[in-house]
C-alpha cells in the first residue's frame, strides 16, 4: 500500500513539474516573438490629433504617428492593426494587453516610464497654448488666469494645467476627444487649450508665445515587453539613418 502511495506521490509530482514547465516555456516565449508569432501588431492610438494622426477624405488612418506604426509593423514583419480609442485609455490597453504598442503623440515623462516601457525619442513635442485666431484678449499666459481652458484626459497638457500657477483649476474642462475640444474652442465653449502638436500654418488657431516646456515623443510598451521595444528603436534609428523619419515630419508638418 505504501508503495503504491509512493508511486503516486512521484507520478503526481511529475505531472506538476512537467506542467509547470510548459507554462514557464510559454511564459519564456518573448514579446517579440508573440508579436511575430500572430502576424499583426495591434497598435493603439487616438484619432484625431492634429497632424500626427487623423482621417483623410477617405477615411484612411494618415499622420505622423501612422506613418511610422506601419513602417515599425513593416520593419518586424507584421501587419498593423490599428485600434482606435480614446488617450485616456491607451495605457490601459497594454496594461490589459489589449493591444502591443501605443504609436499616440505619448510624451516621455519619468512618472511614465516606471509604470510603462519608452522607445527611443522619435519626435520634439513642445507643450503650447493655443487660441482662436483674431482672439485679442490673450497675449500672453498672464491673461489665461480668468479663461476656460480645454485639456485632453490623461495627457501632460492636463497635468500642467492643474498645477499651472497661471490657470484657474475651476476653469479647466477636461475632454475625452480632441476633435470635440478643437470643436469647442471654435465654438467658443472654451477660450483656450494646450497641446503639444503642430499647429503651423492652421487656418483658425494661433499659438500663445513660447513652448511652456519640451519633451518628447515615444512608442510605448508593457513595461515586461522588452524585446519587442528593442526590435520598435532598431526600427525607428533605421527610419532616421535612411532619412524617412524626416521625410514623414515635412510630409505632414510642412
């Protein structure tokens, strides 16, 4: 009896060991190679946002942002997928894997950084205010303080505004959508809102003074996804040694 109590405990324990095995095999298998594996990468951003995202006449996904998710996708062998959400609920997405990358105009910060996982820069992204064209009560920052000021949920544009000494925290409206806040600054709903992309030669808006500050922009991944970020920079240093990340930038920019 003993021995066939014996025989079971080991047969047992070699099941577990053997199951737990594969699962650490499967656990081993890398970003990268899971990426590789499912012939896509699912890229989340937010659209619209200025030039660096947005629809064309045709509906088509077009922007800075696009252009280089679809080379990174093409750099690994894949093909993208595009999964379009609201910013606030980009880092979610990687969090909850949802999706692989976030390719959305997001700026490196140090608070970011230790929750997610940043490419190389790939582009400037000054943090700006911007009003309406012909709008001749703002001048300067010093006239923004009784102004309704319109911030996108989850960006750095909405943490400055709520620690700016120059804004009133009651007068901040925080929007889901970009094109809603463009919508309500033309509208006259708000008076103002900062952003961070480019605004040159726009028909309607004008930007308040000098950059309040300079950052960057970054591809970002799940913070254990290394390897799949690895192959994203050597994707983006071969966009910038060939010359084409410049050629995006003016394609859209100029």
């Amino acid at each position: 009896m003993r021995a066939r109590l014996s025989l079971f405990i080991c047969s047992l324990a070699t099941f577990c060991a053997v199951g737990l095995g594969a699962a650490r095999l499967a656990a081993a298998e890398t970003a990268l190679e899971r990426v590789r594996a499912s012939g896509e990468l699912r890229i989340a951003v937010d659209v619209p946002y200025g030039k660096m995202e947005f629809y064309d006449a045709d509906g088509s996904l077009q922007g800075v942002d696009i252009d280089i998710a679809r080379h990174v996708a093409r750099h690994l062998g894949v093909e993208p997928k595009f999964e379009v959400m609201p910013f606030a609920e980009l880092f979610d997405a990687i969090d909850e894997r949802r999706a692989d990358v976030v390719i959305s105009a997001v700026t490196i910060t140090a608070e970011r950084q230790q929750k997610m996982r940043f490419s190389v820069p790939y582009f400037d992204a000054a943090l700006q205010i911007a009003v309406r064209k012909g709008d001749a009560s703002i001048a300067s920052l010093n006239d923004l303080s009784s102004k309704r000021i319109g911030v996108l949920k989850g960006t750095v544009g909405e943490t400055f505004a709520l620690k700016s000494e120059y804004l009133d925290r009651n007068r901040i409206a925080v929007f889901e959508s970009n094109d809603v806040r463009l919508k309500a600054l033309l509208e006259k709903e708000i008076d103002a809102i900062i952003m961070h992309f480019s605004l040159k030669n726009h028909p309607t808006l004008r930007t308040l003074g000098k950059p309040l500050s300079q950052s960057y922009y970054g591809v970002v991944g799940h913070l254990e996804d290394e390897t799949l970020i690895d192959a994203v920079n050597r994707a983006l240093r071969d966009l910038q040694t060939r010359g084409e990340l410049d050629k995006i930038k003016e394609a859209h920019l100029n």
